[in-house]
C-alpha cells in the first residue's frame, strides 16, 4: 500500500471516529437533558449539539493525526503547540457543514447565496490543505 493511501485511511478514521464521539457525546447530553414524551424537542436538541460537536472534534481529531503522521515521516518528537496550531487552523473546515445546516433552517436565501456557499467552500479546502499536509524531508542521497 503506498505512503498516500495510508494517509487517507488514517485521516478517515479519525475523521470517523470523531464522528462516532460526538454522536455519543450528544446523545448522552440529550438524554440527560430532554424529558420523556418530547420526541421532537429532543431530535431537535440533538442535531443542535451534535454539529457544533462534531465540527470541533472532527478538526481536533485531524490536526492531532497530521501531526502524529508528520512526527513519523519528519522522525522528530511529537509536539503539542504544533497539533493544536494544526487543530485551530483546521477549525474553519467545520464553515461547510454549519453553513449547510443553517442554510437547510432558512426560509429565505438570498440570490448571492450559490456564490457565498462557493466561496466558503474554497476557503475550507484552502484551510484543510494547511492544516492536513504532510511535507516529506528531502532525501539525502
């Protein structure tokens, strides 16, 4: 299996159990908050924690492994302000799915909105590229 194809496994299982977290998280913080018999109060409570939840665990969980893989293939120690500098700056990737759902909760969109949806977009992949990236040392041969 080549270098890159065991990047993209290791980002998309962290990336799915951050998911899996803050499914959990939120479903155990809505339990202990909604009452019994409000069915709809409670779904409702859920989505609203579970996608500022996963948002911050998903960009948390992907700037700690981009690390974890850079220390690998750099052979240096791992470094705590460098895999919450790569956590903050891949913070924005979480615009995508909240522009999403708070564009699904809008009755009325305005006509620039195709345009602004892009361009935020752009912006998350442009954060992700930053944060996620792993730079091979050059070979010394």
């Amino acid at each position: 299996m080549s270098f890159w194809a065991k990047i993209v496994i290791r980002y998309f299982v962290a990336a799915l159990s951050a998911l899996l977290l803050a499914f959990a998280v939120s479903v155990v913080v809505t339990l202990s908050i909604i009452h019994e018999g409000d069915d709809l109060g409670s779904g409702f409570l859920l989505v609203l924690i579970f996608v500022p939840l996963a948002c911050l665990f998903i960009s948390a969980s992907l700037g700690i492994t981009a690390e974890l893989i850079q220390r690998k293939v750099s052979l240096r120690p791992f470094a705590w302000p460098k895999a919450l500098l790569r956590t903050v700056i891949a913070l924005p990737i979480a615009i995508g799915p909240l522009l999403n759902l708070t564009g699904y909760l809008e009755d009325h969109r305005p006509m620039r909105w195709p345009v602004d949806h892009a361009i935020l977009l752009v912006m998350c992949a442009i954060f992700a590229y930053f944060a996620l990236r792993i730079t091979k040392p050059p070979s010394l041969s």
